[in-house]
C-alpha cells in the first residue's frame, strides 16, 4: 500500500511540474506577443508623408530618411505610439532607393531600406 501512495505522489508531483511548465511557457510566449515591434512606412502622394505606429506612448522619435537628400525630423509619438510626418513635395519616389530610420530615446528602433525599383 505504501509503494502505491509513493507512485501516486510521484505521479501527482511529476503532473504538477509538467503544468508549471507548459503555464511559464505560455505566458512567456503570450508576452513576446503582447508587445509588436515598431514598424514605419513611405507613402508617397503629392507630399512625402512617414507614418509609423507600435513606437513606445509619447516617445521621442529621431525619424530620419535618406534618398537623394537626407531629411530628419523629431517628433513625439502620440499615446498610442503613432506618428505622422509630412515632409512635403520633394524629388523622391517608391522607384527610387531610400533608407528609414527611427530611433527612439526609450529603446524603440526600426530601420527599413529600399531598392531601386524598375518603374
């Protein structure tokens, strides 16, 4: 009798371990989900605009583009960690090579290089 309340403690035990497992590693993969890197865009309309978005709430953003000109503009990003940069009617357009960047003073970064496109 005593041989099985061993096993069964064991067993119970090793149940319990394999739980604490699987809830660490859910809630660890839970939160690499929660918290989407930052990402950044081009668009190109009459004016260069540069949106961005999942940047930390009200961070300073360093946003710098490089094409045949370099503009770099700071701004701080909304509560909702967006921004919206208007650069204005210049000589650059999604066929032409570009860089951006953006850099922000609690941690956030994202980078992004365009090619010469054929057009």
């Amino acid at each position: 009798m005593r041989d099985v309340k061993k096993l069964a403690v064991t067993a119970l035990a090793a149940c319990a371990l394999v739980l604490s497992t699987v809830t660490a590693a859910g809630a660890q993969t839970h939160a690499l989900r929660a918290t989407p890197k930052p990402t950044a865009s081009v668009l190109f309309t009459p004016d260069v605009i540069l949106v961005g978005k999942r940047f930390k709430s009200l961070e300073r953003l360093t946003v710098t583009l490089v094409g045949f000109n370099t503009y770099v503009r700071k701004i701080r990003a909304t509560k909702l960690g967006s921004f919206r940069i208007v650069i204005g009617a210049i000589d650059l357009n999604d066929c032409n090579a570009y860089k951006l960047k953006v850099v922000g003073a609690l941690g956030s970064r994202f980078s992004f290089s365009h090619p010469t496109a054929p057009c």
